[in-house]
C-alpha cells in the first residue's frame, strides 16, 4: 500500500490557509517527505501519521519555500526520541543548506546522512523506496523526482507444484530467497510469475517543461505537478522565472499518460476557490488529510 499527501501547496510564503510546499508517501509503514517548506511539522501533526518512521527528505532545490521547515522538523523529530539516522538528499550545495539551517537545531541525537546528487539522472534507494531524479530548468539547480515501489511477482501455487517444490519452502521462494534443499537448489521463479510494474509517483515543481522531464514521468500513476498561475495570461511571467501554469501542468499529464494529476505550489495571487462552468465551487488548495491509496 502506498499512501500520498501533500502537506502544503503554496509557493513564495504561508498563507492562513495554505502550508508552505511539501509532499509525504508512506509505504510499507517507512515514509519519504519531498520538500519541507514552513510548518512541515505542524501539517505532519495534523496527518497524524507520525515522525519516526522517515526515512527520508528530498529537496527539489533550496529556494526558502522548499526548505526552511528542516530545523523545525529535525527538532521534533529528536523529541520523539529518535536515534536512528535520517537520510536528506538534494543536488550539489546540500551539504552548505543543511549546515546554514541546522545552527539553531545542532543539539539532535541522531545523525544526518546528506546525499549531494550530480546534476544529472539517477536512481537511489533508500530503505523502501526507489527514487529517480531528473534535472529541470529553474534559476538554481533543481531535481524532479520519481519514487516507484518494487511489486514482487504474485506466486504461483500451480507452478510451485509442477515444479515439484516441497511446500516449507514456498514463503521463502516467495520472499525472493534461493534455497538448498536435500542437496537441490530451488529458485523464486519456479513459483512465481512474471514481473509486475509497481507504482510510479511523480513530483514536478519550480520548473518547465522539457521531453527530460516528460520522460521522467511517462506512465505515472499519480503527477504532481506545480501551478504557480492559473490563468494562462501570466505564460511571459511563468517563462521568465522558469514556472508552470495549471495549463500546462494538464498537458504534461495529458501527454505522459498520467493517471492521475494534482496541482501544486500556488501563487499567493491564486485565489482558493472558484466557480466551474457547472457553478460549483471548486477548490485550488487540496485538503491537507487528502491522500491516494494504492
């Protein structure tokens, strides 16, 4: 099961009404956070998932609306009683970012394990979860994410049983785990299936479209993407500081085959509410206990 919310969708400065930008996925009860703007940790109360089980933060890049709720973040984390380490990775810099915030959170006691990524795609993996990041166009250095959960085969009992494989042996095959037994060696394929795709989240902000980035997020089962404006007259100011509209956030979903789409990182200009053609009244903050399941 893997779980998503968006804890703040705001850019450029906290609203009343609106958390500053950052995303939460929970899997397997281990969680990663990418990016942690203002009042992370006051949304992450209000989720009530908890702190202990995070693994990991990512940072897209280190304007302050991305990362300036790290000291806070770390400070509750330590009161939780946490002692094990905490991975945070981001692209070249990181290491002077993490320094710069913590002079007022130094007295933690667990350590930090900081990642500084080339700028260039890769994968890492850290405890659960397999992340991607892909260089986008901004004013600084800045990553979009991918973080994809690995779906064992689905084991096959018909195939064990061709196979003739002793059944006390089924939950490690299944497990992935080769075996010796009585002087035989049996492997996971021959009780399980083919390979089966896991699921693809994506998370796109502070940035502009590039076929780099609609590669990245090709056949993602949930988008995240930023929509700085929402009314596409704002397209030469969007341009000119390397952001996205709501417009074209749909695009890129539409043209990768995304499954689903939420937009993020508003302007504080994006008014929360308007009226559709049916005259419903809509939303642009998404709800901060609003999450998918998989």
């Amino acid at each position: 099961m893997l779980d998503i919310c968006l804890l703040g969708t705001g850019g450029m400065l906290p609203l009343p009404d609106r958390y500053l930008t950052a995303m939460i996925a929970r899997y397997n009860g281990r969680k990663l956070l990418i990016d942690c703007g203002e009042g992370t940790q006051v949304t992450m109360r209000m989720l009530g998932w908890g702190y202990k089980t995070l693994d990991v933060i990512c940072f897209t890049h280190y304007h302050g609306d991305h990362v300036t709720g790290l000291p806070g973040l770390l400070l509750t984390l330590n009161n939780t009683g946490r002692t094990e380490p905490l991975t945070i990775i981001g692209p070249l810099g990181l290491r002077k970012v993490v320094e710069g915030l913590t002079v007022v959170s130094r007295d933690i006691a667990f350590s930090l394990n900081l990642i500084e990524l080339p700028y260039e795609r890769q994968t890492v993996k850290v405890g659960e979860f397999h992340i991607t990041v892909q260089p986008v166009p901004h004013n600084v250095k800045c990553f979009a994410y991918t973080i994809e959960n690995q779906r064992m085969p689905k084991f096959i009992v018909e195939k064990a049983r061709k196979n003739n494989v002793p059944q006390k042996l089924w939950k490690q095959l299944q497990q992935g785990n080769s075996v010796t037994f009585e002087g035989q060696i049996y492997t996971p394929d021959m009780v399980l299936g083919d390979a089966r795709k896991g699921i693809k989240v994506s998370y796109a902000t502070d940035c502009r479209p590039t076929e780099a980035l609609k590669e990245l997020i090709t056949d993602s089962d949930l988008l995240i993407c930023e929509a700085m404006y929402t009314d596409d007259s704002y397209l030469d100011q969007v341009k000119k500081h390397k952001h996205m509209l709501a417009s074209e956030a749909a695009t890129l979903a539409k043209e990768t085959g995304a499954k689903e789409l939420w937009l993020t990182h508003y302007s504080p200009a994006v008014p929360n509410a308007y009226i559709d053609q049916q005259g419903h009244k809509r939303f642009f903050q998404i709800p901060k206990r609003v999450m998918t399941a998989w």
